[in-house]
C-alpha cells in the first residue's frame, strides 16, 4: 500500500540510503534536511507518515513532533514557529493550545542508540515509536505497512466526523469511556509478571490472564477484549505466536480487538510477521510500566476510533434505507428488496403478495391540525403496520402517505385477510394529536397484487415484473378510492 513519506534528516547520506530503500517499495519519498524545511513542506503538502531524526540541529525533535501530530490554533496566538533574526534554533511552544489531530501524519523518530527515556518522552509526544540505526530494514518495511493501514483508517475516520458535523450530525462523546477490557495471553502463568509488574499504578484497563492456546475456545459473547496482549517467552516456537494473531484476527468475538506482541528479546522477522498479520505493535526487549502503559492505551484509542468508524458506516446505511420520521424502510431499500422476493419467489414457486396502502383524506389532517398533527399521523399508522404484520413481511413508507407491503409465502385469501385486518387496526381507535381534546378518525385504502406463479412468468424480465406488480397494486389502490375508501381490492395476477 503505497504512500508518501517525508524524510526529516540533517545528514545527507541517511537521507539518500532511506530514500532508496523506500522508493524501492513504491513509496513517494519527500526530504527534508531541517525543521524549518520541514514544517514549510507540511503547509504545502501531507503526506502519511514522517521519518523523523532525533538529531536535528535547529529544533528539539520531539517539540517537531508534538508540531507535526497536533493541530495548529486559530490565527492570531503565539503559538507556531519563530524564524526571526537571531534565531538558531525553532521555538515551536508546543504545549500552548495545540490539539492532538489523528488525522495527522504519524511520525516514527530515527535515533543512534536505544534509549528507553527518548522512547518514553517520543511516545508522550505523539511519535508512533523509536527506531534505531542502523535500521533493519524487515522491520522498518513491516511498520510503515502497519501504520499505513491504521492512516487509512484515521484519515476514513477524521473525513465522516467533518462531514457529520458540517451537517449537524456529530453527537457528543461520552465524558468516560469505559474501562478497557485487556487480555494477556500466555503460554505460562508466571510469563507476564515482568511486564505486568507496576502497570497497575497506571489504571490502563481491567487486566486479566490467560492460556494463549486455549483462550478462543473461552472465548463467550459479551466478553470481547479492547485488547488482547501476546507474551512470547525466549525458546517457545515463533510459528506459535503467530498462529495466535491469525486466530485472533480470524475469531468472530476477537478480529475487531487491537492485538499487541511483546517478545522477550529481539526478532525482527518475527515482529514483522507479526505486524503484517495484523498486530498494531510490538514489543521486544524489556519496557518500563509507564511506556507499556502508553502503548496500551495508545491500541486501545485506535480500537475504539475503528469501532467508531464501523458504527458510523453502519448508521450511515441505515439512514440510507430507513426513513426518518416513522422508522420504516424508504423507497432505496423497499423496491430491492421486492426485487429479491420476487426472483427468489420464482425460483421457489411460492407465491407472495405486493400492498400499496394510502390514507384517505390525509391532506384535510395537515390542513385542520397542522402538519406537526400529520406526522404524528404517519407514526402512529407505522406503528401500529408494523405491529400487526408477521417479522417475515416488510412495510415500507414510499412516498408522503403511502407506505408499500410487501408479504411471502402468501396466497390470495391470507392476502385478503392481512389487509382486511391492517384496514380495520387503524380505523377502530382515533388517533390523539397534539393539541385535540378528542381523538381522530384515520382510514386506509389498500390495493392488492399477487406475485406471479413460476409457469405464469414467461421468461419475463425481473424489472418488468416487479414493475407489472407495483403497476396492478396501484391500479387496485386506485379502485379502494374509488369504492368509497376504506376498502381493500384485489387485482388478477401481472400478466
């Protein structure tokens, strides 16, 4: 997966060497050889991750980070950059008002030895982590494919909650997510006690153990892990972690769960396959419990920001097919869906039966008592559609009052005797409007047609018949009117 990468490195030959090793994999390379340069390619352009040295000459690199991964304030504060006369270094004041932005390219910082407090005080600054020259090239590949991924996701994430607010939409977040559900998978009891030992002061989740072979079959709904950790102990057979992640990431209860691996000692190649299997990080070597801390809850806002992106895209197509006064289906679901009945019905020889309802006199409820008197309406003959009729029919609102009935695996008379009965529900009890000391009367009209018999078909087109069919209910709907409302009619067969 492709992506643009800008380089932030003073030496030149850093700079050549991780060009070549990235062009090599596809990736669009920009450079940079200060933070000045730098933060004047980041105004033009963005790309998706930033390599970035922790040596620079003119800027500390972790307030060049902090800049990078948070959002500048309005125009007007002090905050940003100085490049005045005098100036050898950048002062970027990150701690004043900037707002941490995960739409922003994640940052990697590039530095000559393994330092655990640069690690601590990177991961505090928003870097995703620290590696370490000379840079192995396994691993370097397999976290920027890693991060790709979680950009993608980020970017996806950051565009539906503009859109939602631009239109309104965006609802408040909970003031206190709830408490992370962690899981600590190993292969021994005793394993995870170097890691877990002081990662309680830091309240990161509610932590549990388990056997990493038998915790699947465990697994019961309700009980999904934020996270699930791997402890890989020095000799145990690689091959078996990562069978682990595989059945995580394939298991029904655990594939939406961030998945971290830590490993006792170093191995690129295992990391890397772990990564590419779908772990968000890896661990190797001994942490302290304050930068495990930071690496857990960092999983587990990625976790919760994917589970966001999943409801929004399922809330997104339930408002697409659902309409929003009555909760019903709309016409972009409804006619589909009759679609399906109807071939699945000609390959079944099951006949089905199509309604068209439409309330009678609606126009004079809106006139007399108001609109907000019409919808309540419309809701009320909703609901009381959608109670009456069995979970295998649909009822769908197609237009301002008609609402379309769609019923498998019925005959004629069963036909006749569902919209009898729909007929009499909303005209026995008035409806209450607001505003009315009395309730109102409400008929219906419905107009009936049957589904085509398999032999009656004649190599006709579906659209055809589920237009013929929509044809016939319209015209029965047409002669309820006509017999004076209130009434249900029957049409022949489409032809």
């Amino acid at each position: 997966m492709p992506g643009k990468i800008l380089i932030v490195d003073d030496i030149p030959t850093n700079r050549i060497i991780l060009r070549v090793r990235l062009s090599a994999a596809f990736y669009d390379v920009m450079q940079a050889s200060s933070a000045v340069e730098a933060l004047d390619l980041l105004e033009r352009q963005t790309p998706d991750l930033v390599l970035l040295s922790a040596g620079l000459p003119d800027c500390d690199c972790l307030d060049l980070c902090r800049r990078i991964r948070k959002r500048t304030p309005p125009v007007g504060t002090d905050n940003g950059h100085e490049t005045g006369a005098g100036m050898d270094r950048i002062t970027l004041f990150p701690d004043a008002g900037l707002v941490e932005d995960t739409a922003c390219p994640a940052v990697l910082i590039l530095a000559p030895d393994n330092n655990a407090a640069l690690r601590l005080a990177a991961l505090d600054a928003g870097a995703e982590d620290v590696l370490t020259h000379p840079l192995d090239d396994v691993m370097l590949q397999a976290r920027l494919r890693s991060l790709m991924r979680v950009g993608e996701a980020a970017q996806e994430t950051h565009m539906r909650d503009t859109t939602s607010r631009a239109l309104g939409f965006a609802e408040a977040q909970a003031p206190f997510p709830p408490l992370a559900r962690i899981c600590i998978l190993t292969g021994e009891s005793t394993a995870a006690q170097p890691w877990l030992a002081g990662l309680d002061r830091f309240r990161v989740g509610q932590i549990t153990c388990h056997d990493s072979q038998g915790f699947l079959r465990e697994m019961t709904q309700g009980a999904m892990p934020d996270l699930c950790v791997i402890v890989v102990e020095t000799g145990n057979q690689p091959a078996a972690a990562l069978r682990v992640v595989s059945g995580l990431r394939t298991h029904p209860e655990t594939r939406h769960a961030a998945i971290m691996v830590l490993l006792d000692l170093p191995d690129s190649q295992l990391a890397a396959d772990a990564l590419d299997l779908g772990a968000g990080d890896v661990v190797c070597g001994s942490v302290s419990p304050a930068e495990l801390s930071m690496r857990m809850d960092r999983q587990i806002r990625r976790k919760r920001m994917a589970d966001q992106l999943r409801s929004t895209l399922r809330d997104g197509l339930r408002a697409a097919v659902t309409d929003p006064l009555t909760g019903l289906y709309n016409r972009r679901y409804a006619l589909p869906h009759l679609a399906r009945l109807a071939e699945h019905a000609t390959q079944s020889g099951r006949r089905f039966a199509v309604m068209l309802a439409d309330l009678d006199h609606f126009k004079s409820v809106n006139d007399r008592f108001g609109h907000a008197a019409g919808d309540a309406v419309l809701i009320e003959v909703a609901q009381r559609l959608r109670g009456n009729l069995r979970a295998v029919d649909m009822v769908a609102r197609i237009g301002g009052e008609e609402f379309l009935i769609v019923l498998p695996d019925t005959d004629r008379t069963e036909a006749r005797i569902a919209a009898r009965r729909l007929c009499r529900i909303v005209a026995q009890d008035g409806f209450h409007l607001p505003g009315q000391d009395g309730p109102v009367g409400v008929t219906l009209s419905i107009g009936v047609a049957m589904g085509l018999a398999p032999d009656d078909c004649d190599d006709q087109p579906l659209s055809d018949r589920v237009q013929g069919l929509l044809h016939e209910a319209d015209q029965a709907l047409y002669q309820a009117k006509a017999c004076g409302r209130n009434q249900v009619t029957i049409r022949k067969p489409a032809a």
